[in-house]
C-alpha cells in the first residue's frame, strides 16, 4: 500500500463513484477500477459494495476511510516537518550558558525565536565552564555561551555583547555615591573575585589593572557565578566586579555598578561551537540569530 493507492481510494469514497475520482485524479476510469481492486485484494477485505448503481462503502471502507486520511494527513505533516528541520526551522537546540548568558542573551533569543515563528526548543544547561566543554565534546551541547575564553582547536568562537567591567561598591561604602570609581581607591578592600578556569578572564584583568595601579589586592572570595559576588558587595563583604549589563538587575537586592574612572576594563561573552563535526541546520540557526542580535555590541550605555 502507498500513499497513491489511498489518495485514489479517499477520491472514490468522496466522489461516490470511480468516474468523478478519475476526473478528480487526472486520470481515466478503467486503471483507478483495477486499482481500486488490487487494494481490496491487497488488505483482503472488500471496501465498496458494487450491487447498486452507485458505490457504496461497506462498514470496512468506512473504517478504512479514516484510517486513510489520518494517515495521509501524518504523511503531510511529516513532509512538513522535515522541511523544516533541514531549513533550521524546527527542533532542539542544547546550549551550555553562564549565568550572563542566561539572563542577558537567552530572554532576546526566545523572543526572535518567537518572533519568526520557528518551533525551535532550547534546552539550556548552566555549569562550569570546563564541564560545559567537556559536554560539547561529548556531543551533548550544541553552543556553549560562556564569558571563558576557549582555546580548543577543534572549536569556532565568536565574541559577542562586548561591554564594559563596573565595580560593586557596599551601600555604605563612602565611594557608592559617586560617578566613578577610581581602582587605586580600593587599595584598602576586600576583593571578591571570579575565578578564571579556562585562559583568561575577569579576574586576571582586575588583578593586572591593581598592579598597574600600585597594589596587589586582598583577595577574600574565588567564585565562578557573579550573581553570588554581587549579594556579598550588598552585604559589605568586599567590592565586586561585574560587566555592565548587570546593571540592569540594580533595586533589586543587588548594588549599584559604578564605572571605573581612569581605567577602561572590557569584557564579553564567547560563543563557541564544533568546527569539525558541523552544527544541527536547528543550531546554526540559533547561532545566527545569536551573532546578528548580540555580535560586536554593547549593551544600552545607560544601563547601570
């Protein structure tokens, strides 16, 4: 059985007779008839009772009516479908994400997503940065969206929302009030700094920023998550250090970022991808519309 044979019987059934099918179809009587007889002969059964003038389907060909044009419409459906899985336009994506990634980059994602009206689902795994690596090695990530400077050469990167670095300052710091913040002014704090797994990262900026500034800062608190540092900074614990973009979450529960004066530190966030193995038409999708959206951009110069 193929889908033609059940189109012509669909046709019969709906006409009422082989001769207004055939008109249907395009084509002539007498091979939709012997058709029609080789699939009854096929299944075993009989469709059609021919004793009238006019075919009429039996119990049988009722049932089999609608199992046919439930079948043609999952043949159709599936057509569809695949179309769109080759064009990008349908399917999973798996993307390992810092926390940044997260909050700044997956929300305008979801929206153009949305927006172009793909029925693409993101599975987003949060982690180390290592581990996440570790995943897309294994094949179990499609992008890693990471602030960690990969140097795999089995990797494609592309840096993207790049931004300036704002300190956090307590609330009750006598320097929180201000416009800027000099770096050589916190010679005397408290660092809360994030820890560099892989390359290079904030951190190494910040300690090579004090060096040139005079000092070497006392570090209290190696962390990986910045969101942590921050509720620290708000609780007096020490300054922090976070990329402008943070800047958005202020008010609520977190500190004021504060530029630093005299001293421009810039970071951004990497996507990375497979350069051998080739991504998913799905994952490549997404990928673009990561770059076109986010790629060689600050965010709002308001914000923070």
């Amino acid at each position: 059985m193929d889908e033609h044979r059940l189109k012509c019987f669909v046709a019969v059934y709906e006409q009422g007779s082989v001769s207004a099918a055939a008109t249907r179809l395009h084509m002539t009587q007498p091979p939709l008839s012997m058709l029609l007889r080789k699939l009854e002969g096929e299944l075993g059964v009989c469709l059609f009772d021919r004793s009238g003038h006019r075919l009429a389907p039996t119990a049988t060909g009722e049932l089999f009516y609608l199992r046919a044009k439930a079948l043609l419409a999952q043949l159709q459906t599936m057509r569809r479908e695949l179309r769109e899985a080759e064009q990008g336009a349908r399917g999973t994506v798996h993307i390992g994400c810092a926390t940044a990634a997260s909050l700044f980059v997956m929300p305008a994602v979801m929206e153009d997503l949305a927006a172009c009206g793909l029925d693409i689902t993101v599975d987003v795994q949060e982690g180390e940065a290592g581990h996440m690596l570790q995943r897309m090695r294994e094949r179990g990530l499609d992008l890693i969206i990471s602030r960690s400077e990969y140097r795999a050469p089995e990797l494609e990167t592309h840096a993207i929302m790049d931004e300036p670095l704002h300190v956090a300052l307590p609330p009750a710091h006598p320097l929180a009030g201000g416009a800027r913040v000099r770096l050589a002014d916190l010679r005397h704090e408290r660092f809360l700094l994030h820890r560099s797994p892989l390359g290079t990262g904030i951190s190494d900026m910040v300690l090579r920023a004090c060096q040139q500034a005079g000092f070497v800062p006392n570090v209290v608190y190696w962390g990986g998550e910045t969101l942590p540092m921050l509720l620290m900074a708000q609780r007096g614990l020490g300054v922090a250090f976070a990329p402008q973009s943070f800047g958005q979450l202020a008010g609520q529960g977190l500190p004021r970022l504060l530029p630093l004066d005299g001293t421009e530190l810039r970071t951004h966030l990497n996507v990375a991808w497979p350069r051998q193995l080739g991504l998913t038409p799905v994952a490549g999708r997404v990928r673009d519309l990561i770059l076109a959206r986010f790629a060689a951009r600050d965010p709002d110069p308001g914000t923070g």
